[in-house]
C-alpha cells in the first residue's frame, strides 16, 4: 500500500482567502501558484467560477437601464474609450458596476 495523504475538504472561508491570496500575486500565474499550494487546477477554476460569480466574466451582458425622460443638461459625466465609445452617467454609479463596464 502505498504512502498517501488523505487531502481534507476546505471550507467556504478557506477557499475565499486561496482566492483573494492569488488574486493579490498577480506576478504568479494560475500554474505555478496551484502547484506551490498543491491545488489542481480544475479545482481552482471550479472555485474560481462558483464562489466568486459576483464577478462579471468578459463578454457577459451587463443591462444598462436607459431613462427617456433624462434631458442633456442632466448628464452627470462622459467618458470616451477609444475612438468609437462614449459612456455618459446621468447618476453617480458603484465602482464595481463601472469596472465591468469597462472589461
């Protein structure tokens, strides 16, 4: 019979502080940091997409909610991106609203 470790299950908390810890070592990539923390990486993505799906992924629909009502004087910024995109705010909007935006 051969030596193995019998690997615990983690719990939410533990999996949520693996997450956030490679999310601060950008300079790692997935591999080498599954491979130091002796994580698959099929876990690690599975983890990734289940706990933390309050993320918007590239390429999602993001509903935009567009009043008619809303007169011109009203416009609260504008912002262009690139050459072809302008967003324009007629409200103050939650940071990680306009970071998804901009994915």
């Amino acid at each position: 019979m051969k030596n193995s470790i019998k690997h615990t299950r983690r719990t939410e908390s533990q999996i949520r502080e693996v997450l956030s810890l490679q999310a601060q070592n950008t300079n790692l990539s997935v591999t080498e940091f599954c491979r130091i923390n002796m994580i698959h990486k099929a876990n690690f993505y599975n983890w990734r997409n289940k706990y933390q799906a309050d993320n918007v992924k590239p390429g999602q629909f993001i509903p935009v909610h567009l009043d008619d009502s809303v007169e011109e004087s009203k416009l609260f910024a504008e912002l262009e991106l690139g050459s072809k995109v302008k967003v324009r705010l007629f409200q103050k909007v939650d940071a990680t609203y306009f970071k998804a935006l901009l994915k």
